[in-house]
C-alpha cells in the first residue's frame, strides 16, 4: 500500500480514470457492433441511423478527451465507407 499522501491521492485518480475509460471504450465497442450488425442484416435504415449516432458520440469522445481527432475521424470515416457500401448494393 502508499505510503505518501500523494501515492494515496494517485490510487485514487487511477481508479477513477479507470472506470471511466472502461466506460467509453465498452460504450465505442457496443455501437460499432450495432453498426456491424446492422450491417449483416442488411438493414440500410437501422445502419444510417446507428452511424449517424456513432458520428456523433466520436465526435463528442473528441472534445471530452477521449479519443484523439484523427483516431475519431479514422473510426468515423472507415464505418461510414461501410455503410455507403451497403447503399450502393441496394441502390
């Protein structure tokens, strides 16, 4: 255990960094398989909708300092390049 009072301090802030990025990264995994399941049954409607929501919870991840921009942008742009695909198959 600490031994510091500053040592006691940083368990404390880890953990709680900890939580919240377990958080963010269930919550970024949970909606990109939303999108791929979507996605798998084919469904243009849902697919548009979840990547819709998915843009702007990256782009929000972004300004709380969860995801970097280009990371964001990278996830955003490789989901949507999906989604296209599936509208260009149905068009």
């Amino acid at each position: 255990m600490a031994n510091h009072k500053s040592a006691e301090k940083r368990i404390r802030q880890t953990k709680k960094r900890t939580e919240r990025n377990r958080y963010y990264k269930t919550r970024i995994k949970n909606m990109t398989r939303a999108l791929k399941e979507a996605l798998d049954a084919k469904d243009l409607n849902k697919a548009q909708e979840t990547m819709q929501q998915i843009n702007q919870n990256f782009h929000s991840y972004v300004s709380k300092g969860i995801l970097t921009k280009n990371t964001a942008a990278r996830k955003v742009s490789r989901l949507n390049a999906s989604v296209k695909k599936l509208a260009l198959a149905n068009a």
